[in-house]
C-alpha cells in the first residue's frame, strides 16, 4: 500500500483530496495547521516550518513507510488593494502558499528519489490563469507554483516522478464561503454559478477526483501539466 501526504487535509479541497485517496487505497497522512484531533492520522504541521514538517514526516515514515504520494493543498487567501499590501502580509501569502509547497516538496522528495517513483501534485488556483483584483500576492504565488510544477517536472521525469498543478476555480470550501460572508467574492455564490459555463459551484470531490487520477498509476505519461478544474469559468 502506497503512503500519501496531503498538506491542508483537515478541510476543504484537502479533506476531500484525503477522503478519496483513503477510499482509493492509500496510506493517507494529513499535515495541517489545524488538524483534526479524531484523525490519528492527522499532524499538526506548520508548512512554513522546516522542523514542523520534518517532525511532522518523521512520525508518519515511522508508522506508515515511506512517502510516495504529496498534494500540497495547504493554503493562504489575502484579499488587499495592492498599495495597502504591507510586506508583511506578502511574505505571509507566499509563505505558505509557495515557500510550503517548497518546503514539503523538498522534505519528501528522497523517498520518492529511494523508491524511483512518486507523484506530487500542487493545488494551484484558476486566478493564475485569470488574474484577480485584490490578490496580487496570492496571484503571484500560485503563479509561482504553476511555474515550480513546470520546472521540477523536467528535473524529476528521469527520476520516475511526475509533477502536475490543478488551479481549482470556484470550489465550495470554507475558504470560499468565508470571503462570500466577507462580500470579497464579486457578488454572491448564485451569481457565480450564473457565470459558470456548468451552472453549478464546484466540489472538493472534483478536485480530488483530478487528483486520484494523476496520481494513478496509468497517468504515468501525465506530468508538467496545468490541469485547470473550474467548470468552464477559464479555458
Ligand atoms: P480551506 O481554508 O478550507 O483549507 C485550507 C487548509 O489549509 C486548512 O485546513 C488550513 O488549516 C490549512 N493551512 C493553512 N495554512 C497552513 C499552514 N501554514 N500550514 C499547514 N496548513 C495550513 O481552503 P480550500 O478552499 O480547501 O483551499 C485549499 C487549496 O485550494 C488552497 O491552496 C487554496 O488556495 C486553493 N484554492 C481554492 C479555491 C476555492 O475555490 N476554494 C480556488 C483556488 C484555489
């Protein structure tokens, strides 16, 4: 049985990431902030922590093998006009969304190097491809992100690892109902829908179903690749 590590996997596109790849099969360790305390599989890990992470994995290599398998869905919004971005509130953005993706990235990287596979998958945002006003730091990581991808897929192909990004648009998360309550959304969720090529708000389980299939053995010729999931909203 293969060990996955799903970073952010206490809520949302991660939980739903972790759900499925249960149900298909995998050891899944979930690495969050905020885990849940009734997961025994669940570690608290700060993803901008080197030795949060470490630790974290150390723990999950003891139980569970080695780590093949990375979603790195952990992440950050910020909502801010771009001259009342303090640097501050930037680093923070890219610190979690892109420097923890590095971060677990590098941390599980030699056993998927030992095993001469792996996968890792990056979740990504649809805002990279579209842009967003008031997100520029979060633009900008995710834009960074898509780019890693690219990049570390040509360094890791010879290795039997594949990487690939999915930029999720528009998933009904707690992240996307909060910034609604916070009227940072550009109108409400059912105006949203109205706008979505497929009429309806997406789910955690069509992230995850992305995923489970990139992931997948047979998708083995899959990787570089931005695989956008936002029912239509960009092409
Ligand atoms: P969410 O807020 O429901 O879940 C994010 C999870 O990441 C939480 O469990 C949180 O505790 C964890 N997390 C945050 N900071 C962390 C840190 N420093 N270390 C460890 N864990 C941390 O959000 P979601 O909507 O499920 O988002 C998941 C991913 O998908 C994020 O990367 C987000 O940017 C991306 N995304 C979501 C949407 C959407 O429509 N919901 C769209 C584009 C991209």
């Amino acid at each position: 049985m293969k060990t996955a590590v799903v970073t952010g996997g206490a809520s949302g596109i991660g939980l739903g990431i972790a759900q499925r790849l249960r149900g298909d099969g995998f050891h899944v360790a979930v690495l969050d902030l905020n885990p849940d305390e009734d997961d025994d599989l669940a570690y608290r890990a700060d993803v901008t922590r080197p030795d949060e992470i470490a630790a974290a994995l150390n723990a999950v290599r003891a139980k569970l093998g080695p780590v093949t398998v990375l979603v790195n869905a952990a992440g950050l919004e910020g909502f801010k006009r771009f001259q009342s971005i303090a640097f501050a509130d930037w680093q923070r953005v890219l610190d979690v969304n892109l420097n923890g993706t590095f971060h677990c990235i590098q941390a599980v990287l030699p056993d998927m190097l030992d095993a001469g596979w792996g996968r890792i998958v990056n979740i990504s945002s649809s805002s990279a491809h579209s842009g967003q006003p008031f997100m520029s730091h979060y633009v900008a990581a995710k834009s960074a992100i898509n780019g890693l991808t690219k990049a570390l897929a040509l360094e890791l192909g010879p290795s039997g690892i594949t990487v690939n990004a999915v930029p999720p648009g528009f998933i009904d998360t707690p992240m996307l109902r909060k910034s609604e309550q916070a009227r940072l959304l550009g109108g409400s969720v059912e105006d949203h829908i109205k706008r979505t090529p497929v009429r309806r708000i997406g789910t955690p389980q069509d992230i995850a179903a992305t995923c489970a299939f990139l992931i997948s053995e047979e998708a083995g010729y899959i990787t570089g690749q931005i695989i956008g999931v936002n029912g239509g909203r960009n092409t």
